[in-house]
C-alpha cells in the first residue's frame, strides 16, 4: 500500500470524527478518573502529568494499530476499571496503586500472548457481537434525546441541522452539528474557558510495590472487569463491524505499554469500544477500508491531549453536557442501526441476540462486572441452546 494512502483517504469528514471520539472518550469519565486519582493520594501538581501519560499512551497505541492494520483500532482507559478504583484504593499508597496497575497489566499480556483471550473470543458468534455492541449504544442514543428536555434550543438546533446536512451532504453531518453547538454555546455564554488553569506537568516515575494483599484484593478485581467490561466488548465491536479482531496482538501491544507507562501515572491501555464505533459508521467514510482514517485522526488527538496534560480536562468541562452527549448519540446512530440490523437478520439467532441485545442495555452490574459482559455470556449461552431448536 502507497505511503500516501493516507493523505489520499484523509477527509474533513475522518478529522472530525476523531475529534468527537476524543471528546466523547474523555467527557465521559473526566469526574471519575479525577476520584480515583486523588483517592489513592496522587499530588495535585502530578494529576495533570498522569493525564498526559494516558493521553501519550491511548495516542502512540491508536495511532500505531490503525495505521498497520488499516483498520479503525482507537484505544482507552478502562472506565469500569477506573470506577473500581476509585471506591477501592483509598487505603492504597501511590507505589502500591503502581504496582496494581503494572500486576493487572501483566495478567492481560499474559492472555494477549498466549492466545488465551483470542480463544475465548471465537466462542462469541457474529450476531451476538452485533446484539452486545447494538445493547450498549442504546444508552447513548437515550441519553442524547433526553438531552432535549435539559436544554431545547442547543439540542433541537443541533438535531435540526443535522437531519438538514445528513439528508444532503451525510459525511458532513457530525461537522455541521458540532459547529452548530459549538456556535450556539458560544452566543449564549455557555461555553467558557479559563485559560489560567492551562499548565503542564513533567511526569514522574513512581516506584512500584507489590503489596500481596492489595494484588489479590484490587488487582485481580481491577483485571477481570477491565477483560470483561472493555477489552471484550472492544474486540467484538471489531468484530461486529466487520473488521478482523485481532485479539491476541491488541491485546498484547496494550498491556505492554500500560505495563511501560504505569510508573509514570500510565494505569490502563485497553482496547477502546464506544470511541471506535465512533469512527466506524458509514457517515465517517462510504468504504470501510478507509475508515481508519478517522482511528488515526483521534489517536493526534490524543496525542495533543498528552502534551496539554491537566489542561485538557478544564477545556472538556467548559464545553456543555447536553453538547457532547447529544454530539455522541447522533455520531453512533449510523453504527447503532447497523448493528441491530445484523444482530436480527438471521432467524436462528435472533432470540439469542435479543436476550444479548436486552441485557447489555439493561445496564445491570452484577459481581462488579458491566452488563456488557453479562449480555454476552447470556447471549452465548442462549445461542447454544436455542441454535438446533425447531422453526
């Protein structure tokens, strides 16, 4: 493939979209990552420099799989991992919340490079993926129309201009809509920013400790619900768009750098499922193979993240929620549909997908674990039973 591939599939469309992933990304668990990082005692002057970590990391890994694999591969934080952080490491030092990481991060390379989790991964079939992913976007589709009645006008413009724009220019649908909100909640002063707040911090490295009790009681919890909740649905969204999982090396190449950036405030590199849907629709391009585009486009994003550190949080926050939420929902529609649609198409899964589809949307966290994964066990089992059954 031509070195210039990539300029020839760039579009304004691709950068976009990125952007939104990036926004969406980091809007969703600003408050979250903030909870744990100072539950756990990190210094103020260094939560900005752990930001910066993450953002370089999501970055390079984003960019890099995208780019070799042509395929929309975007990276994140493991947000359960994050939420069982924060109501878990209080009694925590930072050196032993280090070595959390680094131990949950070891456990997932072991699984990337042994095959293991590829293994498991094949047991999940097409229609079920395409249920699970369709389960989670339903939040954000509700969310984005509940949206309307916390504030009319920002949301009914952005609604209007963007069934206006998709009905006849569609790739420029998410551009038209985000300009329009951004437009909008700057006339009416809800949209600040307080440029003082904007400073960088130089990481630092933090000795690890490996404290037994704290391995087992928070490492293990923090490595199964990072595997459940956000590296499985991140490759079965692979999947259920189409595009090959690639379990193993994913997996592989993320730990490894977590494992890297871990001393340096680096906690989580995980297999992104939100995000790349995001940049898998058919409004961010019409050929799926140049839809990475969008992937490496974010993984810049990132990487302008990273370099702002702590800044980049104060830049997120002055932008409204009903903005992002309702950007987000309109820019998973187009995978949303798609999704359900292959889900329902085969009259043998259907039942099983429906099961999937319904738990995964309930929201249901059981043990810990997000319904995402409880959805596609119980669409796997469900599909084992119901597969031979009569029609």
């Amino acid at each position: 493939m031509s070195k210039l591939s990539f300029f020839r599939d760039f579009s304004p469309a691709t950068l976009v979209t990125g952007f939104v992933a990036v926004l969406v990304g980091y809007a969703s668990s600003v408050a979250i990552i903030l909870q744990a990082v100072t539950a756990i005692g990190v210094e103020p002057s260094q939560i900005g420099a752990w930001l910066s970590m993450l953002g370089v990391g999501m970055g390079i890994t984003t960019i890099g799989l995208s780019l070799y694999y042509r395929t929309p591969i975007l990276t994140a934080w493991s947000t359960p991992g994050i939420a069982l952080l924060a109501t878990n490491l209080p009694d925590t030092s930072v050196n032993e919340a280090i070595g959390i990481f680094i131990f949950a991060s070891a456990l997932m390379l072991i699984c990337g490079i042994t095959g293991l989790f590829a293994k498991l991964m094949t047991y999940i079939p097409h229609t079920i993926a395409a249920a699970m992913l369709a389960g989670i976007l339903l939040r954000f589709g509700l969310e984005a129309f509940a949206m309307l009645q916390v504030n009319v006008w920002l949301c009914g413009a952005m609604l209007l201009v963007y069934l206006i724009v998709r009905r006849y220019f569609p790739l420029y649908a998410i551009i038209s809509t985000l300009a329009a909100g951004l437009i909008i909640s700057i006339l009416s002063g809800e949209l600040t920013l307080a440029g003082e707040n904007m400073v960088f911090s130089m990481p630092e490295f933090v000795m690890p400790q490996f404290n037994v009790t704290a391995l087992i009681g928070v490492g293990i919890p923090f490595f199964i619900v990072t595997m459940a909740s956000q590296n499985a649905p991140g490759i079965a969204t692979l999947q259920a768009a189409g595009y090959p999982p690639r379990a193993s090396r994913l997996l592989s190449w993320t730990s490894l750098v977590a494992i890297i950036l871990a001393p340096f405030g680096g906690f989580s590199i995980c297999i992104a499922a939100i995000t790349a849907a995001i940049c898998m629709g058919s409004d961010v391009h019409p050929d799926p193979k140049k839809r990475y585009v969008a992937a490496v486009s974010a993984g810049f994003f990132y990487l302008l993240a990273g370099l702002l550190g702590g800044a980049i949080f104060y830049l997120f926050s002055a932008v409204p929620a009903p903005l992002i939420k309702i950007l987000a929902g309109l820019a998973l529609l187009g995978t949303f549909t798609n999704s359900l649609n292959q889900a329902i198409k085969d009259d043998y899964t259907r039942d099983a997908a429906i099961i999937c589809f319904l738990v995964t949307a309930s929201g249901a966290n059981l043990l810990g674990i997000s319904s995402a994964f409880w959805g596609l066990i119980g669409g796997i089992i469900a599909h084992s039973v119901l597969k031979n059954a009569p029609r």
